[in-house]
C-alpha cells in the first residue's frame, strides 16, 4: 500500500503561532505523556546498579546477567514493527496503557525470579511492553503538543533521559536493600503512570474521521527510503556504545549499587538537560548532520579513553558521566531528523527507526560480557568506539541521502 504522507500543510498563520508556543506551555495531556515517559524509561536503567548484586545472588556470569539487556533491547526492536498496526487499531492512548500494563506486571513478576533465565524471559517481556509505549508515545506528545514538533521531541527526550536517570538512582536505593526491590518499586510506579493516562489523556474527539489502519508491512517500506534507513544504521551503530556504557561500565567502576546509582543519574542528568538546553543550539549554530558528527566523534573518543583506561575507576566515572552530555545532544538531533527524513506517517517513521536503533542496543550488552571473558575488560570499550567511529562513516558515505534534512524546518 502507498505510504501516507506524514503531515498536512498548515497556513502560514498557524505555522507562526505555533512558533511562539512556549516549550512548557503544553496542553496536560503532553504533561501526562511525559511524565509517564519518564516511568517508562526508568526501566532502561533500573538495573545498571544491581547488575553485579544479581550476578552474586543468582550465580551468573557478566555475559548471562548483560541478557538482561540483551532480551529487553531485542524484544523491544522487533515489536517496533508492530506497533503502528497496533495503535492504529486501538488508538494512542490505548496503546500506551497496555504498554504500561505489560510493564507493571512483567516487573512485579521480576522481583519474585529465583533465576538468571527467568529474569531475561521477563525482562523480553518488558521490552514488549516498553516497544508499545515508546513508539506510540513520540507520536503522542508530537500531535498533542502546540509548539510544534521540534519542541514536542525536545520534551520527549527530556523525559528519556529524565527517565535513564531516575531509573538508576531508584535502582540503586532500593537495590542497597535487596536487588529485588528496584523490580517491585518500577511496578508500582507503573501502576501510578497507568493512572494518569487513564484520567489526563483525552480519548479521540467522537466525530474524528476514523485514522487509516497502518499495515505491518509500513514501516519496511519506510526503510526503502535511503535517508530514514541510513539515520536507523548510524542510531543502531551507536547504540552499540551507548549501550556497552549501560550494561557493561558498572562491573568495571568497581561501585556499590546505591554509588553506581549516583554516577548513572549524573549521566541522565546531563542527558536529559543537553537534550533540552543545547541540542537546539547545537543545531542552530551548525546544522544537524555536522553537529551529529561532532557529536559521534566525541563519544567514540570518551569510549576510547574508557578502553585505555579501564583499571582506572575514576577515569571511567568521569567519562560515562561525560557521555550524558554528547548523547543527550545526539539523541535529540538524530530524533528531529527521523522525523523529517522521510515522507512517511511520524509513527511509521519512528517504528522502523527504533526497530533498527534498539537491533544495536540488543547486541552490544551480551557481546561486552563476552568479549571482556574472553580476552580482557579493555575490549568492550575500544569495539563500541569502533562501531561509533563507523556510525560516522556511514554519514559520509550517504550524505546526500540526508543532507535535505538541514533544509527542512521541521515544525519549529
């Protein structure tokens, strides 16, 4: 079937008053989508600080306890696929509740695992769950936010990293305790997330024409498009990094659950405010595929310096905590340019973008714990360099496939 095209054409009247939308002067829906964005991210890394306590407790090796990881990032990409079907179907709002649900209930089963295997079954489990939220709700906060869709996917990334920081900090408090406490605590926090949306986000409006229901076949043929599929290899290529840091980093720091804790929310914090605060500017002031490059070149040499100095625990704490800032910045350019990559529906888009980003994520976990058992703990980190370096090379070589994306306004 023909690819719906992603938005309508706005008067020029309409297009400046959205303009002048403040970035916080949001409808409360948008602020009940991203608060429960913020609960849904925390999962991402409610674990980081248990991650050697679950190993000590469950008998795992660091390979077997990264599948933590590994089972979550997998799920998660390849439900990708199906979500748009989905929310086209029961609609946004729905569909961001049964996200939540599954979430609520795969964690509350968690914190009872008595086994490693267990643990990554629920774990695929959550990434089901997150998949249904986390596509459904860019799109959300992007048709309900009135300033327009680079402010919407501001505040989306703001709640991202909001979420990556809290996660840790609450698993590291709780996983001092015991490492099943983090597990019970995201559970009820769902349960509340569940609740908000439940009575702040509105239902669709009774006379609204019926939406097109999106094939499973969309967001495969929105990979035909040479631009949204280059942005979806350089995120999963990245993401190799990004992802050696979350499950890989905390065996090497040499921390306690409630410090790792601390240094993972300083990480997300940076995140969180670089997504906000400078990504916009970066953008401004450079346009955003150089400023992506910058970006990507940074955090290869931040994992680089993590690599050489890997006996070095201080060193390591200082370079995650850093790259907070270079992702955040780069999470938020490589987001609005999906989003104006391709003529294609915003949630097509973003499914098979995040079915590509999240294939990333789910190799580097499990392949850091092997590399660092078989050869040394240095490995990880120069391999996930390497596979950042590469993401900019793939820039290079299809760099007229997206260079029109510094030409599109994208809704500012």
């Amino acid at each position: 079937m023909a690819l719906a095209e992603k938005t309508t054409t706005l008067e020029p009247e309409t297009v400046l008053a959205e303009s002048k939308q403040g970035l916080f002067h949001q409808p409360v829906a948008v602020w009940a989508v991203f608060f429960a964005s913020i609960t849904a991210f925390m999962g991402m890394g409610l674990v980081n600080p248990v991650l050697p306590t679950i190993a000590e407790n469950l008998e795992a090796s660091k390979s077997e306890v990264t599948l933590l990881f590994t089972s979550y990032n997998a799920v998660m990409a390849f439900a990708m696929l199906i979500t748009g079907a989905i929310s086209s179907r029961i609609g946004q709002k729905g569909t961001l509740m049964l996200g939540i649900a599954v979430i609520a209930t795969v964690a509350g089963f968690a914190s009872q695992a008595d086994s490693i295997w267990t643990l990554v079954a629920l774990r695929g489990g959550w990434g089901l769950g997150n998949a249904l939220f986390v596509a459904t709700a860019l799109a959300a906060i992007v048709s309900l936010s009135s300033g327009g869709t680079a402010k919407a996917i501001i505040l989306y990334e703001a709640a991202v990293g909001l979420g990556i920081s809290i996660g840790p900090l609450l698993g590291g408090t709780l996983g001092s305790i015991t490492w099943r406490a983090p597990f019970m605590g995201v559970a009820t926090i769902m349960v509340i997330a569940f609740l908000v949306l439940l009575f702040l986000m509105p239902k669709p409006a009774a006379s609204a024409a019926p939406k097109q229901k999106l094939s499973l076949k969309a967001p495969f043929q929105a990979m035909k498009h040479r631009s949204l599929l280059t942005l979806g290899i350089v995120a999963a290529l990245y993401n190799v990094g990004f992802f050696t840091i979350m499950a890989y980093a905390p065996f090497v720091m040499k921390l306690p659950a409630q410090g790792l804790g601390f240094v993972f929310l300083g990480w997300g914090m940076l995140l969180a405010i670089t997504s906000v605060l400078t990504a916009p500017k970066l953008k401004q002031w450079f346009g955003t595929i150089k400023a992506m490059v910058m970006m990507l070149i940074i955090f290869a040499i931040l994992l680089l310096l993590m690599g050489i100095f890997t006996e070095t625990p201080a060193v390591v704490i200082v370079c995650v905590i850093l790259a907070g800032a270079v992702l955040g910045n780069n999470n938020t350019l490589i987001t609005t340019a999906v989003m104006d990559a391709a003529p294609v529906e915003r949630s097509t888009a973003s499914a098979a973008y995040s079915f590509l980003r999240f294939l990333g994520a789910a190799i580097a976990p499990f392949m850091a714990g092997k590399l660092a058992e078989i050869f040394n703990a240095n490995l990880p980190f120069y391999v996930g360099s390497g596979f950042v370096l590469l993401s900019v090379i793939i820039i290079g070589v299809n760099l007229k496939h997206i260079r029109h994306i510094d030409r599109t306004e994208g809704g500012h």
